[in-house]
C-alpha cells in the first residue's frame, strides 16, 4: 500500500515524493534487475532509474564519479536537479521540478514525458550552487516497467564540449568573419582612394581590428574564467570614464547606427576599483545585446549610480520587454533568443561579475519600462 502524502506547493510538476515504505519498495525493485550494475556501471552516460515522484532509485558508476560520491546510495530519494545542486532546486519546499524555472528545463519536461509513458530528448542547461557552474547535457527519458509498477529510466550525456565547439563554430568565426569583411572592404576603399593617409579610413581599419582582437580575447579569458584560471587586476577607475569609453566604442559599430545610445545625464561619476578589463567587457556585452534587442530607430540609454557607500553600479536599458520564457533562461549558458549556437553574452556577464568581481547581476524586463540589466560591484575589491 502506497503511503499517501500531503501535497506541497508548485509552480510545475508534481511535488509529492514516496517516501519511507514506498521508496525503499521502489529501490528494492530495480536492485532486482539482473546484473544492474554490471550492466550500467560499463555505461561511460550517466544512468538514473526515478520512480513516478521523480526520485532516483538507481544510479550507475557515472553518476557517482561525476559528483564525487562514496556511496552513490546517498542520493537515492532525491531528483536529479537535487543531486546535481540545480541553483534553483532549495527556492520551494517541493524542490526540483516544482520552482517557476522547472518548465524551462529540459530535464524535468523530458523525465515527466517519461512519467506519462513517452520517450523524451531534451537538452538542459543548468547553473548549479554554489559558485555557478554551468552544466549541458542531453537527457534521454524512456518509460520503463518494473514488477508491474511504472518506472523513468534516463540517459545523461555532458554536452558542453559540444556546445562550447557549437559557439565557436556559429558565434566566434562567424563575428570574426564579419570584421575580416569589413577590413577588406576598408583595405579596397584606401586602395581605390589613393592614399592610406586617408584619416577616415584609417580610423575604420583601426576599430576593426580592435573588435575582433576583443571578440579574440573575450573567448579566451571565458574558457579561462570557466576553469578558474582568469587573472584579475583591480585598479582604480572613474564610472563615468568606463561608460564614455564603452559607448565611444559600440557607436562605432554597424549594429549601432540606426539606434541612438545615450548615458543619462544624472550618472554618477564614482571613484572605484576592480579589474578594468572585465568590467568594461561586462558592460560592453550589456550595451551589445540591448542594441540587438531594440528595433532600427531606437534609443538605449546607459547609467551608473552610486548605491549606498559601498557600491558602484552600472545599468543598460533598452525598450524592448523579453517573453517569460526567455527571462526563465537568461543567464544559462547556451541559451539565446539568437538561435543555436549562441548564448554566451549574458552567461559570461553573470560568471565574470559575480565569481571574478565579487558583485551582482540583476534585470527586470516590463512593459512600464523594458529591460534593464544591472550589475552592482563593490567599491574596492579585495
């Protein structure tokens, strides 16, 4: 007999669990299956049994490397999300599955296909707590029948290399592609003109080959900064300087010349210091995705503010409201409202601010006022 449990809260799936009699039951259930760790254990994917709560009833020797386990026993009765420390899971009493986040996960919808008794592919893009690593992979869910009971088998697979080659492929060479045009283009304009004294020229050949020196630097300081190798160099600085010379940059460019960017007039001009480098990508990347996100003809306003005496912040707004779904996602790796193969921008300003600069990233995105994106550092980092 099945143990009836109090129905907690939730924003998705079911949030009941077995508990007790009815988990142990379950667990002894798949330890029956002939030569089970045998079997998965030679299995290089990570292999969970869960029952219809969703609980992990079984785990393969993958599994139990990956999150550097004694005892892969440890995690039985707990969902996947759980085991992994979804940053999200600990938001609600009813845990993974059960948050407003869950109905953009990739795991949970392909685990709860598998609870209705159909196959499920689907990708999830999980930012795990604490410190923010980021994880992809690829889950496999198919319905499974054990001692007349319904059971989800699934089968996960990192795909992070694959989506790391995936940005390179379709972002990186891609955005360095259009720069080398543009050089061309310029290169045949000095040469048709006569003259490469031309100023005008010049100083196009010149921005150029400055962005695609950054687009250069900024893959290789994020796989520097997901591995934990980026180098950090606070010194001081004035906010205002950092804006002018953000915006100076992004005026320059192609995407910018049917839109306006303008610092309001009531930035503070805040003395601080932290790495130079890594803060102006980070506002650079908050002033590139507003300028894509807003139509020909339209403004992005750009600020900074001293908050309390502590704290320097810097903000972007453009006019634009993104969809739920999209702020549900925002900040995981992969994923863009550009297509595949995108998706590092807001990713890489979430890891830089707070893992490197020992600061804050915020947004809200409303009709009354689009979206803003913020980050908030401290005045002296440490």
């Amino acid at each position: 007999m099945e143990t009836q449990i109090t129905q907690p809260p939730t924003e998705f799936a079911p949030a009941a669990r077995a508990d007790g009699e009815e988990l142990e039951r379950h667990i002894a259930i798949a330890s029956r299956i002939p030569q089970l760790n045998e079997l998965y254990d030679a299995v290089a994917d990570i292999v969970v049994i869960l029952n219809r709560h969703r609980q992990i009833i079984y785990a393969n020797k993958a599994l139990e490397d990956a999150l550097h386990l004694e005892d892969r026993t440890a995690i039985y009765g707990l969902r996947p999300g759980e085991a992994f420390n979804c940053q999200h899971c600990a938001e609600t009493h009813g845990g993974c599955g059960t948050t407003r986040f869950c109905g953009q996960c990739g795991a949970v919808r392909a685990i709860l296909s598998g609870v209705r008794g159909k196959k499920a592919v689907e990708e999830c893009h999980m930012l795990r707590s604490p410190g923010g690593d980021a994880l992809d992979l690829r889950v496999v869910s198919t319905p499974l029948v054990l001692e007349n009971e319904s059971f989800v088998i699934c089968i996960v697979t990192d795909i992070s290399h694959e989506k790391r080659l995936e940005v390179l492929e379709r972002t990186f060479l891609h955005d360095i592609s259009n720069t080398l045009m543009v050089l061309r283009g310029v290169a045949d304009l000095a040469t048709v003109s006569g003259s490469l004294e031309d100023a005008t020229l010049i100083k196009e050949l010149d921005l150029s080959v400055q962005i695609m020196t950054d687009e250069v630097n900024g893959h290789k300081e994020l796989l520097a900064a997901e591995s934990g190798d980026l180098p950090i160099h606070p010194t001081s600085m004035s906010s205002l300087s950092i804006l002018q010379d953000v915006v100076a940059l992004y005026r320059s460019l192609q995407i910018a010349r049917a839109r306006t960017i303008q610092i309001v007039p009531s930035s503070a001009d805040v003395r601080f210091s932290t790495d130079k480098t890594q803060l102006t990508r980070i506002v650079g990347n908050m002033l590139k995705n507003a300028l894509e996100a807003s139509p020909s003809g339209e403004r992005v306003l750009v600020g900074c503010d001293r908050d309390r005496d502590t704290q320097v912040s810097f903000w972007v707004q453009n006019f634009q409201v993104m969809p739920p779904e999209v702020q549900l996602q925002i900040f995981n790796r992969s994923f863009s409202t550009k297509g595949n193969g995108r998706g590092i921008g807001t990713y890489s300003i979430k890891l830089l601010c707070e893992r490197y600069l020992k600061g804050e990233v915020s947004f809200v995105s409303s009709a009354e006022q689009g979206t803003i994106f913020k980050v908030t550092l401290p005045l002296a980092l440490a």
